[in-house]
C-alpha cells in the first residue's frame, strides 16, 4: 500500500478487498485487535467540524490500544500560522499518523509530501475516501455482492459524490448521478472514474433529473446541499436543488427494497426527508458505525507498514 490514503485511487481493487476483509474482521472480534497499534498515537488536523469522522479516528485508535490528539482550527490553522510543510515535519517527530481535514484539498496532498508518517484524508473540499470506504463495506454486508448493482447519486457532485464514484468504478458498481446543471461531479472526476470504469465493466452516467437516475436502482445515495464552507449560499441551493429531494415519491420509482444511504450530517426535510431516513429501507446509521470498524482497518494498514 502507498503511505498515506488521500484519494480512493491510491488503492488498488486487492487493497480494497483487503481493507473490507480486515474491517470485518476486527468488526467481529474486536478484543483481537485491542493491542494492534499499542503506544501509536495519531494526530487529527481538523479545520472543520466533524462528528462521525472525529470520534470514530479517536475510539478507533483508543480501540486499537493506542491515542490521539486532536488539533482543531483554533491550535493549528494550516499556511496561516505556520507552513503547511513544517507542521507535517513537526508533527512526524511525534506522532505515528496523521488525519487530516481540509478545505483545499491540496493542503492534504502538502501534508502527506512532507509528513515521513502516513496521512489520511478525513475530508477535503475534493474527496472523502474513508466515508467511500465504509459506505461499499456497509453495501458489501448488505447486499453480499456489489459488482453489477446499480447506485444512484442525488444531489450535489461535492467531496463524498467524488469518492463514491472512484470506489465504485473500481468495484463495478454502475453509478448514476443526477444533479442540477452545473452541479455534476467535475470532469477530472467523471472522466478518471469512467476510465477506471473501462477496466471493470462499470457504467457511470450523469443525469439532470432525479426520477431519470433512480429508476431501477438497487441503492439511493444522496449528501446535503450545501457543505461545509458553502454556507452563505445555501438559501441558494435550497432553490436549485429542490427537487432533487430523496422522498417517498422518489424511492417508489426504485427497486422495491432499494437502500437509502447519506454520510450524515443530514438537513433534514432538504435533501432527504425524516420519513425515508427513519425508513426500513434507510442503512445511514449501519454506514455510520462502520466509519469505526473500516478506519480501525485503514489504520491497521496503513501504521503498521
Ligand atoms: N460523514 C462524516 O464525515 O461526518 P462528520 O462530518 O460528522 O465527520
Ligand atoms: N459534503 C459534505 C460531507 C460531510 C461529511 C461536506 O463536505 O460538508
């Protein structure tokens, strides 16, 4: 495996396979790995706020035997107070990892080129490969097999669209995408995901209406609005994504038992309505457990290299 995890195509299928083997393992037997990373500490670099993405780094890690710090804006505001490259040398002296979330993706890239310890992005404007990670996990166990079912992406091509497309290009997952013009995944995206895609039979399609892209999907995925750092438009974006709501209405037009996935935090009533939240069909709370069990793996990985 490569040093530092920033995007899902740093890893090759087997590397997948093998991160959702080792996750499920340590799912099952979670005493087995108590002593896995003992005395390992990681750094979390957070310019962001975050639950899931905060807490699972932090039990995962204690899980595992070892600690973490966490390094929100206030200690260390990344190229303001100090070089991008000096934190990452500093914080190689001490710690035997780093997670990292940004607003630029490319302070995530800086840091990993010059930390000596593994970095792992834990959101960028760009990507957020370790929800990817856990979310096809979290299908895996669902659906047992992934290759050949049909996901359909609502809403906006942001971060966690992007990471969804690269993993499911690699698994053969078929992706449909619909979003309001101007707000498709980019085309270094698309065209990267669609040329893995060539490789392992997946189909990727953008649509501009939402009933167009759910039709006979197995699996409806979809993430708020407005993310972080797009606050000031989102009286904006509640207007140009209305109806890219996922709804009843919209889930009838799927398959029967289709599952409904977001990365939480959800705005509830905008992009996904309580009613399918709380559905039978809805898998967001087993998605958000498994951010635990699928980090613990990545860790295991990627610390103990
Ligand atoms: N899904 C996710 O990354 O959640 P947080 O922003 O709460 O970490
Ligand atoms: N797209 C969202 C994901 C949050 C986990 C954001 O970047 O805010």
């Amino acid at each position: 495996m490569k040093k530092d995890l920033i995007s899902i195509t740093d890893l090759s299928i087997s590397e997948i396979k093998d991160i959702f083997s080792l996750s499920s393992k340590v799912k099952k037997n979670k005493k087995k790995y108590s002593q896995a990373l003992f005395g390992k500490t990681i750094a979390l670099i957070f310019q962001k706020p975050s639950l899931r993405t905060r807490v699972s780094f932090e039990v995962g890690i204690k899980q595992l035997g070892g600690s973490a710090i966490y390094l929100g804006r206030e200690e260390v505001n990344l190229g303001v107070r100090e070089a991008v490259s000096d934190v990452a040398k500093t914080l190689s002296r001490y710690v035997d990892g780093i997670v990292a979330r940004t607003f630029e993706h490319k302070y995530v890239v800086e840091l990993a080129k010059y930390a000596d310890v593994p970095v792992i992005n834990g959101l960028s404007d760009l990507l957020h490969p370790c929800q990817a990670l856990a979310d096809i996990f979290t299908l895996e166990e669902k659906l047992k097999k992934v290759k050949g079912i049909r996901l359909a992406y609502i809403g906006d091509g942001n971060n966690v669209c992007n990471s969804l497309l690269h993993i499911s290009a690699k698994l053969g997952i078929n992706v449909n995408v619909a979003s309001p013009m101007g707000y498709s995944p980019g085309d270094d995206t698309l065209s990267a995901a669609r040329s893995i895609a060539d490789t392992t039979g997946a189909k990727i399609n953008v649509f501009f209406d939402a009933s167009s892209a759910v039709k006979d999907a197995d699996v409806i995925y979809t993430d708020v609005w407005t993310s972080m750092g797009q606050e000031e438009e989102r009286e904006k974006r509640i207007e140009i994504f209305k109806d890219f709501q996922t709804n009843k209405a919209l889930l009838s037009l799927a398959e029967k038992d289709c599952l409904v996935m977001h990365c939480l935090p959800a705005h509830r009533g905008e992009e996904i309505t309580e009613e399918v939240i709380e559905s039978k069909n809805s898998v967001i709370f087993d998605q958000a457990e498994n951010r635990l069990h699928v980090q613990k793996a990545i860790m295991i990985k990627l610390l103990n290299r």
